[in-house]
C-alpha cells in the first residue's frame, strides 16, 4: 500500500483542541499514527506551531517518528511563494500560506490538509495554485480538510 505524503499545516493540529473541527482532525492523524500517511512538515509550520499552546505543540511531539518527514522552506518555495502572490492567488499578508502551498509543491507532498478554507482549502485559490504549479513545471497538488482523510476504507458501508 503506497503511503501518502501529507503536508499538514497548523490549523490541523490546533484543530483536534477546537469543537468544530476536533473529531476529523483527530482521526485522520490517527490514520497517520496506523502508517497510512507521512505528514510533511516544514520550518513554517514550527514556526506556527512554536506560537501554538503547548497542548496543541503535544500533538505533534506525541505522532511516532517514523510517520513524519521535515522538509525544507528553501528558495525555490519561496520563489513559488513569490510567483502565487503574484498570480494573485492570495495576498502578501497570507505569505505564510503560500509558503506552505509551495514547500508541499517542492516537496512534492501527494496531498496539503489544512483547515484553512480562506486561503488554502478553497476552490478558486486552489485552481490559481495549480495553474502557477503547472507554469513553473510542478505538477498539480490535491488539497483537502482534515474531514476529507478522516475515514478510510475500513470505516465505509460498501
């Protein structure tokens, strides 16, 4: 079974402590814990994540090794940053998203999860994301909510 990479922003994690969003958070990373998915995680996310409550910075202290893999925010993401800013896929003040968009891009992550519907998780944002990818020589990524990878096959009436 082919594991997928997973760049996972911080809204992920902060959402298993949040009532709305607490139960998809916490079952998709338990699919995570049971090997199915590597979560990607990147200097910005740290960043984030070292401004978060310790509860939510546990969350990720308590996810096995093995289940996750640092990549870098270098400046071929930063220029990918630069080129979505400029598409107009968001704006400067949402640099930090579009680094996460493109660190995932350069990574060549499988899938971005994010709770973020503002600026990640957002149809027209997405379709500008995609379209710079495909400009720059990147291939498409999926983007999903938590919601999405919460189930797997095991937990569906077939």
């Amino acid at each position: 079974m082919h594991q997928a990479r997973a760049y996972v922003d911080t809204s992920v994690f902060g959402g298993t402590e949040d009532e709305e969003f607490k139960d998809a958070s916490r079952r998709f990373l338990e699919r995570v814990r049971r090997g199915e998915y590597r979560v990607l995680l990147s200097p910005v996310t740290y960043g984030e994540l070292a401004e978060a409550p310790d509860n939510v910075q546990q969350v990720v202290r308590d996810l096995p090794s093995a289940a996750l893999e640092q990549v870098i925010t270098g400046d071929e993401a930063r220029q990918l940053a630069d080129a979505y800013i400029d598409a107009g896929a968001v704006g400067e003040a949402a640099r930090d998203d579009a680094l996460h968009v493109a660190t995932a891009t350069v990574a060549g992550a499988d899938l971005i999860v994010s709770w973020n519907f503002r600026h990640i998780v957002n149809y027209d944002r997405i379709r500008k994301f995609n379209a710079v990818n495909l400009m720059k020589g990147y291939r498409t990524v999926t983007f999903c909510s938590p919601l999405e990878v919460a189930y797997g096959d095991e937990d569906q009436d077939v």
